[in-house]
C-alpha cells in the first residue's frame, strides 16, 4: 500500500509539472510514513511542505491542490489534509481485505520481489587459531538473518567467511603439532579442545627459544609454499573448521564450508595488489613502508592518515587482505553490494580501505561497499562477557548452558512431555532465546546478556514468540479436526480489532524491505512481537472457533492462518526454529 501511494503522488507530481504549476526540475524526495494515531488515517505526508517553495504556494493550499489531482484509486477511501499541510491517506477496508486475501493466497505471503541483485555478506570470520568464542556470535547471526531476508527478497545472496587461516600465529601451533606427532600423540585428539592447544603452544614458544626459532621458521616455510608445513596447516584447518562448523549448525546459521574463503586464499594476490596501488598512482613509501594516504582521513594535527598496505619488513597487513577480497568478489563475484558485519569498532577501518579499493578501481562507483557494525556483548556488570576467571567464553559453552537452563524451564512448565519431546523443545528454546536476545536489539548498540530476562516467556523474547506462534497454530489445528472449510471465504473486516490486526500483517513487506536495506533485524523482533500482542487483543476481542456466524469464523480463520505463517516466516528468517507444541 506503502508503494501505491508514492506511485500516485509520483503521477500526481507529474501532472501539476506539466500543467507548468511545479518546475519540471524539481525533484523533491518523496516519504510515506504509517501514522502513529489512526484518527489521522493510516499513511502521511508532507510532500506539500516540501514542493511549497517551488510550487510558489503556501503548503496547506498546495496540499489541497495535490488532493485535487490525485488520481482516483480504489485503494484509497479517503486524503485529508492535516496541521500545516500534511497529506493522510485512510485506506479502504475492502483494499486491505484483499491485500490479506492476497497474502493467504500466496507462498511467500504476497511479497513482491525486488529487482535481483548479487549480493555477498561477509560474516562470522573466525580466527581458526582458536575456538569460536562469544564475540563471534553477533556476526554469524546478525548477518545470517540479513542473509535469509535478502534471500527471501529474491536476490542472489553469496556468503562469505573470511576466515582468519594466515599469518604468524600458525608457526606456532605448527610447531607444537611437529612436537606431538614427534611424541606420537593423536593430533586430532590433541586438537580437540583448540584453547588448551593454543595455550600450550603459547608456553612453548614463550619459554623454549628453540621452540620460537622453529615456529619462525616454519612461518617462512609456510609462506613460501613448503608441502610438508602446508600439510600440517591444511591438517589443522580441517580440524578447526569442523570445531566451527558444528557451533554453525546448533546455532541453525546457513554456514557451511563452501562459504569459506579465508585469508589464504587471497595470499598469491597481495603483492599484486600493491603493484596495482603503485601502478593506480596512489601508493608511497614511509619510512620503509608502503602506504596510501588519504586526504579524507587526517589526524587532529590535520595531516592525512596513512592505510599501510605492506609493512619495512615486506609482510602484509589486513588492509592488504581485504582490499584483494573486494578486487575479487568484484570481478570475479560481480557484486552489486558487499555486506560486511564486523564489529563497529572497526568503522574506520573500513571506511579507509573502501576509499583505497575506489581510488584504486578495484571496486566499480556503482557496487555499494556497506560496514554493518555492531556492538558488543556485555556481562550483567556491563563488561565484555567473560568466564568468572576472566576467560573468554567458547560460544558452544554458551549455547550449551542456554539448552540446560531451557531444559529445566520446560520441564518446570510441562511435566507430561517424552524425554525426545523436552530436548527438542528445549533446544529451540535455548538456542533461540539467545539468538533473539541478541538480534532484537538494535545492531549499534551494546547490550547485556542474561539468561533469566532472554529464558522468559513475557515480553519481547523468544520464549514468548514461540508460544505464541503455538497458539496460533492451535487455533488452524482445530479448525482442521473440525473439518472446516475455510479456504474459500471471504475476508470481511468489520471490527476494530480485524481492522488492526489486519492492518499490522500489511506491515510485513515494509518490514522485510527495512530489514534488507539497513541490515536491522531488531526491526523485524520488533515487528513480530507486536504482530503477536495484536493477534491476542484481536483473540481476545473476536472470537474464531465461536464467532456469531459462519462467515464471520471464516473469516478470522483465515486472518489467524496469515498470522500464523507471518510469525513462522519471520522467525525462520531470523534463524529461529518453531515448534507444533511447548
């Protein structure tokens, strides 16, 4: 509807410029807003207010000209002008019937597709050094849900783990692997708790110079391509790919390992990528090191900061990486837009390379280059989450310790499920709830974990959304064991509470569009909660299975089916699996 109404403004705009009454060069920046108070109708304005100056007219009398013009549409009842000459539009019923018929009707609930795009999503990017820890949940799952919803859009969505598998640290850990194979230990067994083998490895190369001498040995040897250190590095990978890969699949994230494209992959590029920067005519040398300065960017004495793209001693920087990545998924990719969900701290970063990868032209001025940072998860004492001694914490004890509490929970609230039962109930609970505390909350922000407010079942949590998904479902579930035919009624919007739970489901593709162009899945938790708060004023207020008339259980029947596939639809989008039954 949303759409509809622009499309009108844009013909009525059209007509007052060729009736010479607007300069056919203006082209103010149209907005529709859905009102907060519905006695001023259910859309807004203030193109009038905008257009006045070079209409040469006051707002309010442009506004009525506007009206005037506008052309006739069926969807509309009725355009009011409001306060100093803002333009509400009151839709019809029978139109908002038809668009909730429309929705029930179709698959993919009436969403229409956008124009396909390639778009890659960077996200997750562990280092495989060590086991995936909490500061890895937000990007695995934040860009999991914009990908699921790009997806949704129609586009072409390709996801990319840009693993950290490269640099020093591996001559380390590639050293204490010789050590263990030399003692004939297991190397998978030894790998099997990646912190402890890090730990160790650190100890050795901090209290052994032979071991550290050897570890910078095999950095050199790994780096110039020898077999037999690439072995053990391919080995290691392997190992800790497959540690990732099941913290990937309890958290239902759509990672697998043909997404990855780590480090590595990029090395054979990088002094290539500093001989285009030269060649571009971008590059100097510093100091020894080589360096592109940006005028965009200076420090507070106002000289341009530096992006170092290769260090005196020859070794590359993430800089370096990341711009071979961009060069990549460009030409070989073809990406109109390149996602990246990396922590907000490293905004500038960021912007820095995405002005290097421009100037260079290693990344066309129409592919759209977008940092969607965020915040951090903190402990109750509003700091980083750590361990009681201070560790951080391995993200699969986190979603272990969330399937525990969420087993205790249900058991609490339903005695009479099979063991099978509550496991996969609390599963879904668990893991849910924690991915929907974090994704609920605005992408920018920092927020606060806790078990006991993500675990409950009131308020905007998961736990709540699940079971009111259920109740929903219940209601489709007992109309079939009824036998009634529903599918062919006619939605009919009599009462206030049809009307607003109808007017709420209309939300869901502007919601959706939100979600792709911003990357904010908070506004979809957002969404999804208040769907389920309108759907329970509408229950309490109409009843289904016992309304006054055939027609009228009909009818609401079908507004619980479309609630009942928009709260599914919205939850699988934001990674969350649903339940028949709590």
């Amino acid at each position: 509807m949303k759409q509809h109404i622009l499309e009108l403004l844009e013909q009525t705009l059209a007509i007052l410029k060729s009736q010479g009454l607007i300069d056919n060069d203006f082209q103010p920046r149209l907005q529709v807003d859905r009102t907060k108070d519905k006695s001023h109708g259910d859309f807004a304005t203030n193109v009038a207010l905008m257009t006045a100056k070079a209409a040469k007219k006051p707002p309010r009398e442009l506004a009525q000209l506007l009206i005037d013009t506008l052309p006739q549409s069926e969807h509309i009842a009725k355009v009011e002008i409001a306060g100093p000459g803002f333009i509400n539009f009151f839709v019809d019923d029978n139109a908002l019937a038809n668009q909730i018929e429309a929705a029930y009707q179709s698959p993919n609930l009436a969403i229409a597709e956008e124009q396909p795009q390639t778009i890659v999503v960077d996200l997750s990017s562990p280092n495989l050094a060590k086991e995936m820890h909490v500061g890895h949940l937000r990007s695995s799952i934040i860009g999991d849900a914009v990908a699921r919803t790009l997806e949704f859009q129609g586009h072409k969505v390709i996801r990319q783990n840009h693993v950290g598998d490269w640099g020093t640290q591996f001559g380390m850990l590639l050293a204490y692997m010789e050590e263990k194979r030399a003692a004939n230990e297991e190397i998978s067994m030894a790998l099997s708790d990646l912190e402890s083998f890090y730990r160790a490895a650190k100890q050795r190369f901090d209290e052994s110079p032979e071991f550290a001498n050897r570890a910078r040995d095999l950095v050199v040897e790994l780096q110039s391509g020898n077999e037999q250190c690439l072995a053990l590095w391919r080995e290691f990978n392997e190992i800790s790919l497959a540690h990732c890969q099941s913290v990937y699949d309890k958290l239902n994230v759509k990672l697998t390992r043909a997404d990855v494209r780590g480090e590595s992959a990029y090395n054979d590029d990088l002094t290539q990528v500093v001989a285009d920067l030269d060649a571009a005519g971008v590059l100097t040398e510093d100091q020894g090191a080589k360096c592109v300065f940006l005028d965009e960017f200076k420090n507070q004495q106002g000289d341009p900061l530096p992006v170092i793209v290769q260090k005196k001693g020859g070794g590359f920087l993430y800089s370096t990486t990341d711009l071979a990545a961009m060069r990549y998924r460009q030409n070989v990719l073809h990406a109109d837009r390149v996602l990246y969900f990396v922590d907000q701290r490293q905004g500038l970063h960021f912007q820095q390379v995405f002005t290097v990868a421009r100037k260079a032209g290693f990344v066309s001025n129409s592919t759209s280059l977008e940092h969607l940072g965020f915040g951090t998860m903190n402990g109750e004492d509003g700091k980083p989450f750590k361990t009681r001694s201070g560790d951080t914490v391995k993200l699969i004890d986190l979603l272990v310790e969330a399937e525990q509490r969420a087993m205790e929970l249900v058991k609490q609230k339903n005695t009479e499920l099979s063991q099978q039962e509550l496991e996969t109930i609390a599963n879904a609970v668990g893991i849910g709830s924690v991915k929907y505390a974090d994704l609920s909350k605005n992408r920018s922000s920092d927020y606060i974990f806790s078990f006991d407010q993500m675990l409950s079942f009131e308020g905007n949590t998961a736990p709540y959304l699940l079971y009111a998904l259920t109740r929903v479902s219940n209601i489709a579930r007992k109309a079939n064991d009824q036998s009634i035919n529903y599918q062919d009624a006619a939605i009919v919007l009599a009462e206030q509470k049809e009307i607003d739970l109808a007017n709420k489901l209309a939300q869901f593709a502007e919601t959706i569009k939100r979600v792709a162009d911003r990357g904010t899945p908070h506004v979809l938790c957002g969404y999804l909660f208040e769907l389920a708060g309108t759907f329970s004023s509408f229950y309490e207020a109409c009843p289904v299975l016992s309304a006054d008339t055939e027609a009228q259980r009909n009818s609401r029947l079908k507004l619980a089916k479309v609630t009942e596939r928009t709260l599914k639809t919205g939850l699988d989008l934001l990674g969350i699996e649903t339940l028949e039954r709590m």
